[in-house]
C-alpha cells in the first residue's frame, strides 16, 4: 500500500520529535494535525487507516480521536472555518445576530459548506474571550466586539 498520508517527509518530521512524546499514541494529535493540514484541512478515511497503521493503533482508537475534537475532522469543512460563540456573555451581547448574518451572506446553515467550498460555520460552545463578546473564530483568528456588519465585512474580505 502506498502512503499518499504518511509521506516521507511527515516521517522524518515525527521520527525528530517521537522522543519527546511518552508513547506512540501522544502524537496522534499532532500527526493528524499535521496531515489534515496538508490534505484540505480534514482527514479521509484512508488519511484515518493510515494513522493507525504507522502508530500502531486501531482504526476505532485513530476515529474516536478525530470525532472527539472540534479541531480535527472527517469531512470537508470549508476554506475558512468560523466558530461563532454561543456560550452565554456571547449569546446576551448579540451572537445569535452573528449567525442569523452569516446565514444570510453565505446562504447556508451552521455545519454547512458553502456551494464554492469556501466557507462553512459553527456555533461553538466558548471560545475562551468573553471580555470581547460577541466573538469569532475565523480559521486561527480571534474577533471580538463583533456586529453583523464587522463580521460580514471580515468574511467578504476573506472571499
């Protein structure tokens, strides 16, 4: 079987910091991280099997990982992935604005990808900035303060 995921400059990327994890299954994260990165930013799979081959893992054990965290995924998600908070100093200071915005420029609903692939959106449980609420997550980027306005005018910006 070839390794179109386990290539071989993810091996020798894993092989210089293996030491510094206790066990083969502490760089799950990491190596799936790192995979889904270079694959469209989600894991087939295949991308799967393959993990589980290379760390010596089930595939059961390689999946439970993947569908746990928000931040790993099994499915095409979109260019640009935005969280929205929904978690309560969001919600009360307008976030449900935030979304009924991003509903209306994108035409889609959360958890779903835009016909182009390039957006899709999620209301997140808390992102962590409630001194800035309402607040999003647009790929590794935080904005706070938001108003619908601010929002679309960062997504447009993005297209």
């Amino acid at each position: 079987m070839s390794n179109k995921y386990i290539t071989q400059k993810i091996k020798e990327k894993f092989s210089k910091v293996a030491h510094l994890y206790p066990s083969k299954r502490a760089l799950l994260i990491p190596l799936l991280s790192e995979i889904q990165k270079e694959h469209d930013g989600w894991l087939s799979r295949n991308a799967i099997r393959e993990v589980a081959q290379f760390l010596e893992l089930s595939e059961a054990d390689v999946y439970g990982v993947v569908s746990f965290y928000d931040l790993l995924h099994d499915r095409y998600v979109g260019k640009h992935r935005i969280r929205v908070c929904t978690n309560i100093s969001c919600m009360l200071r307008g976030a449900d604005e935030l979304i009924k915005a991003l509903e209306e420029e994108l035409k889609v609903k959360a958890g779903e990808v835009t016909p182009d692939g390039t957006f899709s959106f999620v209301g997140f449980e808390c992102l962590g900035a409630c001194e800035v609420a309402p607040m999003a997550m647009i790929d590794d980027h935080y904005y706070g303060n938001l108003t619908p306005k601010k929002l679309i005018d960062i997504v447009r910006s993005l297209k």
